[in-house]
C-alpha cells in the first residue's frame, strides 16, 4: 500500500562515497519522520541516522558518525544519505523506512539496496 523506493547502492573501494536515494508519495513523506537502517550477513537489522519531518532532528550511529550525512528535501519527496570514507565493515543491505506523522515507529520499508565496499 505504502511504496518506498531505493536507489544508489552499488559496489566501491574502502575510502570512496556513495549517495543513497529513497523516494516515496507526497502523502507518506510529508508527514513521516525517515531513517536508514542495515543488514549484514548473520547480523541483526541496524540504525544508522535518522531525520525528522522538518529535517531539524538528526541522529546517527556513533559507527556512522562523521562519515555519513542524512538529508531530505520535501520538495522532491526524496530522503539521501551521503556516505563517504566507507570501511569494508560498512557493507550491507540498506533500508530507507517511514514513520507516519513523526510517531517514532517505522511502519514502512523500502526493499533495500546492496552496499559493496572492497579492501
């Protein structure tokens, strides 16, 4: 019923950046606060930065801290996540999901996107 839709993942060398992308409707958007999370192999599902509504509460994990910044632009309906100085520890399925009207809870979920990062 609710569609988030990823893109950007991909494969790169230690060090390098990606930019994530996570669109969804009007609707949905406007009204929901939005995270990142991550899954590796034989590990438990993630946090890794959150973003209010109005985009002026930010958090991240202390292991993303510094390295990854969250953003949102309510014009365009899209939530990124810039990576930069990416580790091979950082590789893992990304998830972009939505919390209706800032709530707290996330109650949709993209379909994830495979982030690759080679020694």
């Amino acid at each position: 019923q609710v569609q988030l839709v990823e893109s950007g993942g991909g494969l790169v060398q230690a060090g390098g950046s990606l930019r994530l992308s996570c669109s969804a409707s009007e609707r949905t958007f406007s009204t929901s606060g939005m995270g990142w999370f991550r899954r590796s192999p034989g590990k438990e599902r993630e946090f890794v930065a959150r973003i209010s509504v109005s985009g002026g509460n930010i958090a991240y994990a202390d292991s993303v801290k510094g390295r990854f910044t969250i953003s949102r632009d309510n014009v365009k309906n899209t939530m990124y996540l810039q990576m930069n100085s990416l580790k091979p520890e950082d590789t893992a399925v990304y998830y972009c999901a939505a919390a209706p009207l800032g709530d707290g809870t996330y109650r949709y979920w993209g379909q994830g996107t495979q982030v690759t990062i080679s020694s």
